[in-house]
C-alpha cells in the first residue's frame, strides 16, 4: 500500500489498494474507482473533454474549499477559469419550463392587519391608494403606524370625511419615553382609552427598537416583559383591542456577516439591521422577554409580526402557538421563508389556519401580488420580489379556500371588532 500523490501536488490522506490485491472480478471497477479517486484522476479526466485541464486541490472530507474555488467532484477544488461575478450582477436565466399562474387580485376579500402607507391625511392619498387596493382585492387596509395625539386624531377625521370610510382603519401607538418615571403608566394607560374612543382598532405596531434600542428614563434598557408595563397591557385586553408587536428581527441579522450568512446582502446595504455585536442584544433574550409578556398578560390579544420570526423554524413557529392561545401571526415581510419551504409551510397554515392573518408591511402595490401566488398556486420555482431578502425562488401552497378565507379576513373580522363587515358579507 503506497500513498498517492494529488493533482495539486498535496498528498492524499491514508493508503490505497494495488492492482495485484484484487482477487475477483467484481472487485475491480470499485477498487480502480477508488484508487482514481484519491488520486485526484476522475476530475481531469472529466474536464479533459472540456477544455484544457488546470490544477486542483485536494480537501479533506468536511473540509470547505478554499477562498475562490469550488468542489468539482469529492474532495478536489478548482478555480473558475474566468472572475466570478459579484453577487448583486449573478443573474441566471433558468432553463426550467413550469406553469406561470399570475394573480393579480387576490381570490377572497383581504383586510391588511400591517400597513405602513404613512400620510392618510394628506390630500389625495386615500384616494390614489383605493385605486390600488380595488385592483389588488384588499378591501381593508389597516395603517399600523403607532399613531398618537393629534397625528391620529388628523388621520381618523381625514377617513371619516373621504367618500371611502369603510376601507380604511387605524392603530394607535404607546409612548414609551418616560417609562419609569412616577405617573407614566397612568397617563399611558388613559391616552390608550381616549384613542379607542376615538376609533384605533389595535395597538400597534409596536416597533422593533422596543426591547432592543428603547430606553428608560433612567437610561436602561426597557425590556419588553418590564413590569412597568403591566397596565398598558391589561388595558388594552380590558378594551378589547390586539397588539401587534415586532420583536428583534431575522435570526440571520444577529449573525457574523460573514459568507455563511444567508442575508448578507441586505446586511451588506443596511447596517442598521446588523444586531451581532457585544454591545447588542441577543435574539434568545428578546425571544424569552417577549414570551414572558406573552405569558403574564393571558387576556390580552397579541399578533406577533412577521411570524414572529420564527418563518425559518416552523416547529419553533407551532409551539409558540400552542403554547400561548391569546397569541397570532401575521405574515408581513416573511413571505420568502413560507414559499422555500412549500409542503411545511402548507401543513403548517392549515394547522393554524385561525390564527394566522395577512399583512403586507410596506405599501408596494406590486409586490401584494407575489402573496396571491405563494398562497393561491401550485406554481414551482419563482422569484421573489427582492432579492436581496431571498435569492432562492419561491412555490405555491395552493391553500385551500376556507384556509384563505380565514387568513385573508375572517380572523381579523373576528379579533378586531371595530372592522368593518360589509365588504365580506356573502363573499
């Protein structure tokens, strides 16, 4: 038994068997397979029909290959022959034929519980946005902006005064400045009730920064199960009204950026969603916090958005669910980890089917669409609207129709009684 020497000139790892030990017949091709395997010769026979053989190098097993190069066959690495392209101008054509179902508006009558189309009270802007909202099936839109004060009474007198009133509804906020100084949970507390009087039909959507950057005003960390709290969320469970809240953000941004990381890209551009760092805080404590609220104040709705964050990990996704009835979903901005996944990701809406709503985020009429497709179709291998959230491609669900029913507007007509109802009656 001899070593073999590698194509790269490194010598392979351990010792190979000779010719003359093959016995029988039917051993032969397997020990010659072997034997040009470690000798790094089935790679440049392969590439001898393509062209002119260049180096390779040998890795271990589990081993990556180094900076630049690639694993062509088992433990041998090349390098492309020509500079590989940045990642944001790699733009495949793919080859694949498949059927193309688009879905312009969507199947049942839609209330968006998460939207962030800022300036209702200005002139003009419900009008131009009911134009949208008719063509994409969204009959009512709810703004989540965490208005408060004169921003919501000018925002609700500006509805109630247009010709489309029954289209249109409105969160209010919570102030969190001052928490920890005497008074402040009364005043937040009666604000909260003066704003439900007025019209806001939830809380929310109470931003990321709550629990992650939001200070007390003795200069500490307000954490999210703070006891300080306490009365807001029960008055929000007396009157009522759900809490849509957004904890921490993808597990990918509280991650090294590094090349492993699936979201480099959008690390790359934003660097404020950047959360790994000493001086940051961890996505389990935030996770543990929020569950903690949760699990103190048992009569109050909360609608955790973006899945919770937990798109990526359904399993994490159910037993929060299980483990607390007074929590939802919405699906805002998570619509790239529902349609990688489409088989767990079906099973899963149909489990829950009461206890997830639709949200869209941001107000991009042409993105609404994407969610018809991932929800209504079968249709495989897609592209998502972004691609700096997701470079892989998307698959249909095809949900059944009392599974859209319910995700597109019953459950929301059912945890936000001041909705209204006359654009679904008989729908």
């Amino acid at each position: 038994m001899n070593p073999v020497i590698a194509k790269a000139g490194q010598p392979m790892i351990g010792p190979v068997p000779r010719l003359s030990d093959v016995r029988f017949a039917s051993d032969f091709l397997p020990v010659l397979a072997a034997i040009l395997l470690a000798a790094g010769a089935l790679a440049p026979a392969a590439l001898s029909a393509q062209g002119p053989q260049r180096a390779t190098t040998a890795i271990q097993p589990g081993e990556r290959c180094p900076a630049g190069m690639t694993e062509i066959r088992p433990q041998a690495c090349m390098a492309p022959e020509f500079p590989a392209p940045a990642i944001t101008d790699y733009h495949p054509r793919s080859t694949l034929v498949t059927t193309e179902t688009l879905v312009p508006r969507a199947r049942f009558p839609v209330v968006d519980v998460h939207g962030h189309a800022r300036g209702l009270a200005n002139d003009g802007v419900i009008e131009d946005m009911v134009v949208h909202l008719d063509a994409l099936g969204v009959e009512v839109y709810i703004a989540a902006d965490n208005l408060r004060g004169e921003a919501l009474e000018r925002t609700l007198a500006a509805i109630a005064a247009s010709d489309h009133a029954h289209r249109f509804r409105v969160m209010t906020g919570i102030g969190f400045q001052g928490v920890g100084t005497p008074g402040w949970a009364e005043g937040a507390v009666a604000e909260l009730e003066e704003a439900v009087a007025l019209g806001a039909v939830a809380v929310g959507e109470i931003s990321k920064s709550f629990g992650m950057t939001t200070r007390k005003a003795d200069g500490s960390r307000l954490r999210i199960d703070d006891p300080e709290l306490d009365p807001v969320w029960e008055a929000a469970g007396r009157l009522g009204i759900p809490v849509l809240i957004h904890t921490a953000e993808p597990p990918a941004f509280f991650e090294p950026l590094d090349l492993a990381n699936e979201r480099w890209l959008e690390l790359a551009l934003f660097p404020d969603r950047r959360n790994y760092g000493p001086d940051q805080v961890d996505f389990e404590t935030l996770m543990a916090e929020r569950d903690n609220l949760f699990r103190r104040h048992p009569n109050t709705t909360f609608i955790a958005a973006h899945l919770g964050w937990h798109g990526n990990d359904l399993a994490r996704a159910a037993r929060l669910l299980d483990d607390f009835p007074n929590v939802h979903y919405e699906v805002g901005a998570v619509l790239y980890e529902l349609g990688r996944q489409p088989r767990a990701a079906r099973e899963f809406m149909i489990r829950y089917q009461d206890r997830v709503m639709f949200g869209k985020d941001s107000f991009q009429p042409a993105e609404y669409p994407y969610f018809w497709r991932v929800f209504e179709t079968a249709d495989e291998y897609f592209d998502y609207y972004r691609d700096y959230h997701a470079f892989w491609k998307l698959y249909g669900l095809e949900l059944p129709d009392e599974v859209l029913r319910k995700l597109y507007h019953e459950n929301a007509l059912r945890l936000m009684p001041g909705l209204p109802t006359e654009g679904f009656t008989g729908r």
